[in-house]
C-alpha cells in the first residue's frame, strides 16, 4: 500500500497538528512530521507495545524532534489538552464497533473545524452514519485503489464554534473532499 496516501489526502500543512490513529510502525505519523515541519506536531496512537516501540525507533534515527508515539487505544484515550488541526488513520478504523464511542472520541480530540481522513475497506454508507452519530459534520467517501485492494477514503470535519459557520456561507471556504482539503485558512481566521 501506498504508505502515506491518507497524508497526501489529508492535505496536511505546515504547524498542523495532527493525530495518527492505529499508527502501527510509524509511516503515516513520520510522513505528517516531516510534512508539518518544526513549528508542527504528529503523534502516532497504537495499542500495539511492539509497534509503538518499532516506531520510536524509527522517529529517533529520522531525528525527528517534532514526533512522539503513545500507546494506547485511540478508542478511549483522552487527548483532550491537544485538539488537533488533522486526525488521519491508514487502515486503523477497521470494524471498529458501531456505538462504542471511537468516532465520538476522535471528534472530541479535533479542534473546531478540525478534519478527520482516514483509509477504509469499510462499507461507506455505515462509516458515514457512524461519523454523523459521533457529531462529526461534511462526511464524504471517495474510491481509492490501493495497490490494487478497492478501498475508500473517508473524511469528516469537526463542527465549527457556534456562529462561525454562518461567517462562513458566503466566503470562499471549498467544501471538505475526498482528494484533499482546501478550506483552512479562512475557517482558522475566523476561530
Ligand atoms: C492494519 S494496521 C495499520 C497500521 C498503519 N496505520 C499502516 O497503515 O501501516 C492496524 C493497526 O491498528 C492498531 N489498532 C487496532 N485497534 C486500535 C485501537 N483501538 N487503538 C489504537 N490502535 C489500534 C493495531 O495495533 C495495528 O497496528
């Protein structure tokens, strides 16, 4: 698989703060370090001791000052204080159990306006009532071909603070879409 497609999606930016959920070995989380530069921050989240520590491993001979790996579930881990800009995950939100709160926890660890990408073989029209269920607004699914496995990207954005999204109707914010994310920097203003 193409190791950093949900990056390239995700349209990650300089000083962006983002999440890697399931992050296994590191790739996408190293890949959002380097993309977010120093002024940014990428945090990989993996249940797996042997991948987190492969990880560090990792981030440590890149020489990457910008990155850090926990583990934990990403589920029920509290990332309250962080509230990132990006939350991305490359086949990390597989099956996980409608109703058990995940989605709900990934939104609450966005800050406003904040976009959640990530890499699924899930069923779209379930993983989209799922992100709605857990308040997440602008759900989309595209068709990815990942090295030949027929998949979807999904994303998802965090509700912007109350009256912001009508600042925003008529400027020229671009909808949230499947092949990247083009509306930052006039919600950010507004923030
Ligand atoms: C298919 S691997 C994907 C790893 C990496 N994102 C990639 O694309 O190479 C799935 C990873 O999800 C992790 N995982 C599964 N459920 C998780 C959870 N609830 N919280 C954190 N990590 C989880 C597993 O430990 C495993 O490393």
């Amino acid at each position: 698989m193409t190791p950093t497609l949900v990056v390239e999606a995700a349209g990650i930016e300089l000083g962006d703060r983002v999440l890697d959920v399931a992050c296994g070995d590191g790739d996408a989380t190293l890949h959002a370090a380097r993309r977010v530069g120093p002024r940014g921050l990428a945090l990989g989240v993996d249940v797996s001791a042997p991948m987190v520590e492969r990880a560090r491993r990792r981030a440590g001979k890149a020489g990457l000052a910008n990155v850090g790996f926990l583990l934990a579930d990403a589920r029920t881990q509290r990332f309250a204080a962080l509230r990132f800009d990006v939350v991305v995950s490359q086949r990390g939100l597989i099956r996980w159990t409608p109703g058990d709160g995940g989605f709900a926890n990934l939104a609450r660890a966005l800050r406003p306006g904040g976009r959640l990408v990530f890499v699924s073989l899930d069923d779209p029209g379930r993983v989209r009532a799922e992100l709605t269920r857990a308040g997440l607004v602008q759900t989309g699914a595209a068709r990815a071909d990942v090295d030949g496995v027929p998949s979807w990207i999904f994303t998802a954005g965090a509700p912007l603070a109350a009256g912001v999204e009508d600042q925003l109707a008529s400027s020229r914010r671009t909808p949230l879409s499947a092949d990247g994310w083009r509306s930052r920097e006039s919600a950010r203003a507004s923030i």
